[in-house]
C-alpha cells in the first residue's frame, strides 16, 4: 500500500454505540502506517452512536450526522460525497468485516490496475434470513449479467476515487454497488476476506427487505439493457402482442368469410385486445425514448464513461 496516497473509510452507521470504538480501533490498527480519514455516517440512530463517537475524539475521524433516518444508500452516497481520498473504501459498522483486509484489497487494485476490489466473504457467519435473499441476488445478477462477482452484498470494497465518485445510489441500491459500477465500466476484481459474527446489537436486514431489493435488481438490469434504447423492449413486447392479436382476428375474419358466426366469440374479444395493447406497448416505448434523451440533454449527461484521455 502506498503512504503517499490519501485512503477515506466511509461507514454507515445505525444503532452501532457499541461497536463504533471498536470499529474506529481497528481502522487505526489496520491503516495506523498510511495517511486517511475514518468517515462515519450516523443515519439518525436512535442510541448513543453519536455521543460514543463525539466522546471519544479520535483522530482522522469526520462523524457526519444526517438529519433522519434515509438509510444505508443514502448514507453511504453522503460518505463518498464527502471523501477527499485517492482510494475510498466501504464497510458496515457492525464488525462483521475486518478492516485488516484493506491493505490486502488495495494491493490487488493496484496489481492488476483494477478500478473496483470487492470482497468475498469466506465462511460468512449470517443466518438464513439474510444469506437466502443475497444468494438468489447473486444467481440473478450471474445469469443475467457477464458480471461474474460470487458476493454482491459485501460490503467491504475499495475503490479509486473517480469509480467511487461516479457512483448513484438510491433506494436499496447499495446492495448492488458492484453492478453499478460495472455498468458504468469499472474493471473489477473480486477477493476472499475474513467476516465475522456480530458481537453487539441487531442485523437490521431481514427477509422484509426482500421485495425492495427484487424492485431495485429488476430497476438495474433494465437500465443496464434498455436505458439508452426503451423501444427495444417495448416496441418488441408491442409488435408481438400486435402480431398475436391480428393472427387471432384473421382466423376469425376466415371463419366470417366462411358463414359461421364469431359475435359470440370471446376469442374475438382477445383478438381485439391483444391488438390494442400492443399498439399502447410500441407507443409507450416511443414515449419512454423520448424521456431518455430529456434526461441525458436537460443534465448534460452522456450516454458513456470516458476512462482516460491521452495526448502525445
């Protein structure tokens, strides 16, 4: 690990008075030989968090004090906003990862140029209620990506600081860091840490979250395929509903033609629906498109990540 590289530690904190000396005692202990900053993000605990960290003084700590509970997305977002580090690392607050994995992390970001080091976690000491949710998260975003990353919810990662600083997290998003930055073009290594039982307070993850996180998986992988080009999507559900809809009523127009009675044919009724529909899928591709290049021209934005620009 570099000294002469500027290290931020960002760490979301909820309801963690018990666990927060330990956890600034051990970013110390793991980084005591390199300069950086320890920032805790209180997201409005209901405890002593805060008075444990203000009382305690450390030094290299930033404690930033949210005004209401937004939750850990939002919270780590205001972190990373916040980090003035070369490289800037993220973890929970509940000591369940171990800081002295970072060097190791760090190590390997440099090694191989990586932009983004996350962690696996070996022997992960979770109960079902947290270790289901996050296997069928993982198997969906396998098989539906080319993004082959074991342990998406780990929270211990390191990344530069432009792959951390590119980075939009919202709603339950940060359980899917890993796939936000790969769809903006980080290179990303994956590597065995340690991970330990919680020693002090309450998991506040359990299976209740499983739908939001289903929504915001399901909100990733469409923006990942179909942000830039809805139509594709929409107007191919469309032409198909369309498509069956008139095979159904030219089956119907033959048996017309051929003196039987469709009137009273709920197939009729299908047929038409079907026809309908699918005019309202193409249209609402159309609609949807034009949405996409509002928000890419009313923000400036563009449609790519540029990684480097070289003159000679």
């Amino acid at each position: 690990m570099d000294a002469s590289q500027f290290y931020s530690v960002v760490v979301p904190l909820y309801n963690e008075a018990e666990n927060a000396p330990l956890l600034i005692q051990a970013v110390h202990d793991a980084l005591k030989n390199y300069p950086y900053e320890l920032i805790l993000i209180d997201d409005f605990s209901t405890d002593e968090t805060v008075k444990v960290v203000k009382d305690l003084a450390a030094p290299n700590v930033v404690l930033i004090e949210l005004k209401k509970n937004y939750g850990q997305s939002s919270a780590l977002m205001a972190g990373i906003d916040y980090a003035s580090g070369d490289y800037i690392i993220t973890m929970d607050g509940d000591m369940q990862n171990d800081p002295s994995d970072i060097p190791m992390m760090i190590e390997k970001l440099n090694s191989g140029s990586y932009d983004l080091v996350v962690g696996q976690r070996q022997k992960r000491q979770d109960n079902l209620l947290r270790t289901f949710p996050s296997k069928v998260a993982n198997f969906i975003i396998r098989t539906t990506t080319k993004l082959n990353v074991k342990d998406h919810g780990c929270a211990l990662k390191v990344f530069t600081k432009d792959t951390a600083k590119e980075l939009d997290l919202y709603g339950e998003s940060h359980r899917f860091i890993t796939l936000h930055a790969h769809m903006n073009g980080a290179r990303i290594a994956e590597v065995p840490v340690k991970h330990h039982s919680r020693k002090f307070g309450v998991s506040k993850y359990g299976i209740g979250r499983t739908t939001k996180v289903i929504n915001d998986l399901l909100l990733l992988l469409f923006n990942q395929k179909y942000l830039q080009k809805p139509i594709y999507l929409f107007g191919n559900i469309g032409i198909l509903i369309f498509g069956l809809g008139m095979l159904i009523n030219f089956y119907l127009l033959i048996l017309k033609i051929l003196g039987n009675s469709i009137g009273g044919r709920p197939l009729l009724i299908l047929g038409i629906l079907l026809v309908f529909v699918g005019i309202q899928f193409f249209t609402t591709g159309i609609i949807i498109d034009l949405l996409m290049k509002t928000y890419y021209e009313s923000q400036k934005k563009r449609p790519f990540n540029i990684r480097k620009i070289s003159s000679f």
